[in-house]
C-alpha cells in the first residue's frame, strides 16, 4: 500500500462516504473509489460495506484504521521533527485525558497553550486511561494524562498528583457541606456501587484495595459516563467513588456529599496517583518538551484546587 491510498481510505473511513470525501480531498470520486478498491485489492480484504447512505467500516477495515491513523500521524511528525530541528516549538501537538480530568482541564489548557504556542495547534482526546495508553504507543497522541499507570519499557511516566477518592452520595439533612467524615473499606463494601466498568483505572484501583482486604464491591450498575453516574447518585439509593475533580467538574457538588475512603481507621486515605505517560520509543520535539512541563503545572494547580482545604476553599460545599 502507499501512503495515497491510506489517506484516502482514512478521509472516507471518518466522513463515512466516498462523496464528501471526494469534495475535502478534491479528487474526483472514480478515482478515489479506485484508489480504495486498490488497497482492498493489496490487503485480500473487504475494507467497506456500501449502501445508499455513503459506507460503513468492516471489521477488518476497522482494523486497519486504527493502524492508518497512526502511521498517517507519524509522517506528520516526522515531517514536523524535521522542522523542529531549527529548534521552533511549531507543529501538533495531541494530548489524550480522562474524561474528569478533561472537563477540569481543557479550557485552561488550551488558553494557555494559545498564548504559549502561537505557532502550534493542541488537539485532545478523551478516553480511559487504558485507551489512551493504546494511543500513545500507536502514535496517535504524543503524550496522555492517566491514572495508576504500571511501569513499561515502552512508556516514560511523570507523577503528577496524588488524589483521594471518595464515597460519594446524595446530600441529606441540612449540613451544606460536600466533605463529610472519612469512611473505611469495610463500611464502603455494605454501600450499592454505580461503578465504570473494567479497565477502568479508578475501578481497578478500588478492588484492588478491597481484595487485600477481603472484600468485594457491590456493584449495582457498571456505567462508564462520570456525568450518568452523578445523575443516578442524586436520584436513585447508588454511590460511587469518584475524585474530587470529577465531582467539582459535574455542577451537582452542591447536592453530593463526599466521604474519604480510608484503609481503616487511623489510616491514610485510598488514592489514585494521576501521570503523565510520553513514548519511550519516539523522540520529543521541541513542542512536547516546552509544552510538558506546562502541562504538570496546570494539572497540580486546578487538580489541587479542587482538593485544597477538602474543597471547602473553592465554593464546592
């Protein structure tokens, strides 16, 4: 295959259509049908399925995307790397978030980076942790914000934050404040979970903890969306056990209450380490350097906020 034929098969695969993509690559679209039917060809594989309404990806054909953006970004950076050697922090730079850290972050970031990086461009991606390590290794992102990452010889990891998690239920009585006292393992066991499914970091790390202690969770619903999730606290007899940031980030703080989850009495609180992962097998340019180290101190600073005093100091209870 050339580096044509998977553009071209990257341009139809995300606009879903030979014709809107015949428009954006201002190729005629017999050609550029033929440049597909070409590739299939190469590979033995059906790429597309056609129907009246444009084409859907094939197994086999979303396979190969994953791939093709990949290797489609590594030409961009490689021609980036080269201009980067005149030193200039110029290119695209993409960061991939979990989707707490997003909604806390992304303003921010990109502000900052606009008035750091005039000559640049930031996009970002929101996915769970796991993800977006598949990302990084694949070359889709130059570096991810992750939770709990295990070491590997195929990423480098910077520790950024430390964050508690919490129990977290609907608000009761009439006590305005979000942080209530500490709650144990034990206690957290008898409490019905709305939980994110497997490989979820913040899942892991919460059985994890309990294994070693015997314990397993209750696990009343598996949902994925930190948004749902605080909706079905406030509605429904659920928990769950979230961080700070996800609960500031929601505007439903005001009617939430957050216990810390502690090993045991009299011990520290269960927390999550939050990193930032970059390859350890492709150079850094000149743009990742400069824009990592505004990275961590955007994450220390609004993360921490949201942490600081429990929360009490930032309008949270």
């Amino acid at each position: 295959m050339d580096f044509k034929q998977l553009q071209t098969f990257v341009q139809v695969a995300d606009l879903g259509s030979f014709t809107r993509a015949a428009n954006v690559l201002r190729v005629a679209q017999p050609a550029l049908s033929r440049q597909v039917r070409a590739l299939e060809v190469e590979l033995r594989q059906t790429l597309f399925e056609r129907n009246g309404r444009g084409v859907t990806l094939t197994p086999a054909g979303q396979r190969l995307l994953a791939h093709g953006r990949g290797i489609l970004q590594q030409v961009e950076r490689a021609r980036q790397d080269l201009d980067e050697q005149r030193g200039a922090a110029t290119g695209l730079l993409s960061i991939g978030l979990p989707p707490s850290v997003g909604r806390a972050l992304t303003a921010p970031l990109v502000e900052t980076f606009r008035e750091r990086f005039p000559n640049a461009q930031l996009t970002m991606m929101e996915g769970l942790s796991t993800y977006a390590l598949e990302w990084l290794a694949q070359g889709r992102i130059d570096c991810a914000v992750v939770y709990n990452a295990s070491p590997s010889a195929a990423f480098e990891l910077q520790p950024v934050l430390e964050e508690k998690l919490y129990l977290v239920s609907a608000r009761t009585g009439s006590s305005t404040k979000l942080i209530g006292r500490p709650v144990t393992l034990a206690e957290l066991a008898q409490h019905e979970l709305a939980i994110p499914s497997r490989p979820h970091a913040i899942r892991m790390r919460l059985e994890t903890a309990l294994a070693e202690a015997s314990l397993k969770p209750r696990v009343g619903l598996e949902i994925d969306s930190v948004p749902a999730i605080l909706d079905l606290v406030q509605r429904h007899p659920l928990h769950a056990v979230l961080s700070l940031t996800a609960i500031a980030g929601s505007g439903a703080a005001r009617r939430l209450r957050a216990r810390p989850v502690v090993l045991a009495p009299g011990r520290p609180p269960l927390a999550a380490t939050l990193w930032i992962a970059t390859s350890a097998q492709r150079p850094r340019g000149p743009l990742l350097e400069q824009a990592l180290p505004l990275l961590a101190g955007l994450l220390s600073t609004r993360l921490g906020m949201a942490h600081s005093s429990e929360g009490d100091e930032n309008g949270l209870s």
